[in-house]
C-alpha cells in the first residue's frame, strides 16, 4: 500500500506543483493519475521513488515513512517506466533491461537470463537481445523500457506516461499488453496520463486531478462515467459535450458519438 498523506511539493520560486494531496494506492491494482498537462501528476508519481523531494506531508509504503529510506535503495526496489523509454542508446537490450539486477550485484549470467525470460514476458523476440535501441521500433523500445522496470521483480511500478509517443496501433497493442501482464503478476501499478480512454482501459482506481494535484474525483471508471463529481471532471472526460452519448447509426449496428463519429459496433445479439 502507498499512502500519500498531506502531501506539498514548492520550489524554490514559491511555484507549488502539488498542493495538500493525500490518496491511497491499493496493492496489486493499477491507479491512474489522469489530468491536464501541469496539473501536478507527474510530481506526485516521481515522489514515490523520491526523484521529486516533498515540501511537506509525509509517504509511506507498507506503513513505513520513505524519508528514511536510503534513496538510492529505495529507487532500485521500486520500478520506473517513462516516456520515450529512456533506453541507454550505447547499451544492448539485454544490458539494458538488466540493468538494477546488476547494480544490485546479480551475477552478469544470471541478470542475462532473467532479462531473456522478461523478453517473453512483453512480446519481445530473444533475437534482439542483441541489438541497440536504435535499431528498434519505438513500441519495441517501449517493451524493452517495460522489461527494465520489472527487472528486479519490484512490488511497485511506476508508469509516467509510457505510451504517449508512440502511433495509436502500438498504443493499444501496448495497454493489452500490460493488461495481460498485470493480470500475471500483480503489481501495484501508478500510471500517469493526460489520455481518458487509456485511463478507462488500464486503471482499477482513477484519480482525476485538476491543477495543483488536487483531487476533483477518485473512483471506478463506471463511476466517474455514471456519476462525475462535477462540472470539471464531466468536460474533463467528455461528457459535458455529450461525447459519450452513443446512439445506433439507423442504416447499420455501427454506433455513433453525439458528433455522428462512428466509435464502434453493436455486439450480435446485444440489445438495441
């Protein structure tokens, strides 16, 4: 369990990116941080492995404060996946992905080995084992940046918008298959996006934030859907706009969004 309790973050010139943010992180589930960009989510993610220092408030993981954890430690226990992957481009994927496992000191063979195991996990050929970032296709190199984060088997991974850069197909290749993969190994994910439909496809728990990190709603995706907290958090999701009011094309079962979008089929036998 994380727990956030009262949490600021101010720089230096008085700029306060999260303002008094508490919220639990369930153990085994995924929790969406969905906002706009600036909003804050990205502080509160990079608070967890202390990469962002609290002003104040305090975080703890299992019951225990993170201010008194080494840092250095507690960064390596805990998994990180970022935009663009962040691969070491003079590294092959290999190295790449095994890269905690050897700071830990694992033995060279041994972090290889378990690297490989990871290749499978995402949907990664051990035939490019061998290769460089730049000779993989941003989706691939995102599947390596995955591996890496869950390299030291952490309890916790962090997610800070991982999916944002590459084309719409990868996109949703890439969200089935962290679903397969959560639905394996039970992590307790926090992911970052400013996306609504990657939000609903992806998290247990979202956490809408309006500027300042404050909270404007938590729950289900059913339950934002069925009963948004208010004005900000229904435009936020598109429901002021009547977006997500979806009726029946009346030459076909295609459904249609309230712009006459075409966003989907009517299942055989589903009910018109």
């Amino acid at each position: 369990m994380i727990e956030f309790q009262g949490v600021t973050k101010q720089y230096p010139d008085g700029t306060v990116a999260v303002d008094d943010f508490s919220g639990q992180f369930p153990p085994h589930q995924t929790t969406v941080l969905l906002g706009s960009s600036g909003c804050g989510k990205t502080t509160i993610l990079r608070m967890i492995n202390r990469m962002v220092e609290t002003s104040a408030g305090t975080i703890t993981i299992d019951g225990e404060d993170i201010a008194g954890r080494d840092v250095v430690a507690l960064r390596r226990s805990i998994g990180y996946v970022m935009q663009n992957a962040g691969l070491l481009p003079h590294r092959r994927v290999v190295d790449n992905i095994a890269t905690v496992p050897l700071l830990n000191g694992t033995p060279k063979a041994e972090a290889h080995a378990r690297a490989e195991e990871l290749m499978d996990l995402v949907g990664l050929d051990r035939s490019m084992a061998r290769r460089y970032p730049n000779q993989l296709s941003g989706g691939q190199q995102q599947r390596v940046g995955v591996a890496r984060g869950l390299a030291s088997d952490p309890n916790i991974l962090l997610m800070d918008e991982p999916f944002g850069a590459v084309d719409p197909l990868v996109r949703r290749d890439l969200q089935a298959e962290l679903l397969r993969i959560q639905s394996t190994l039970g992590k307790t994910i926090v992911f970052v996006t400013h996306d609504v439909e990657e939000a609903f496809t992806l998290g247990d728990q979202i956490i809408v934030l309006a500027t300042g990190g404050k909270v404007a709603q938590r729950g289900t995706s059913e339950e934002i859907l069925s009963e948004p907290a208010n004005d900000f958090v229904a435009g936020f999701v598109g429901l002021s706009q009547g977006e997500r009011t979806l009726h029946r094309s009346p030459d076909s079962d295609v459904l249609l969004d309230a712009h006459g979008r075409a966003v989907g089929v009517l299942a055989p036998g589903a009910a018109s």
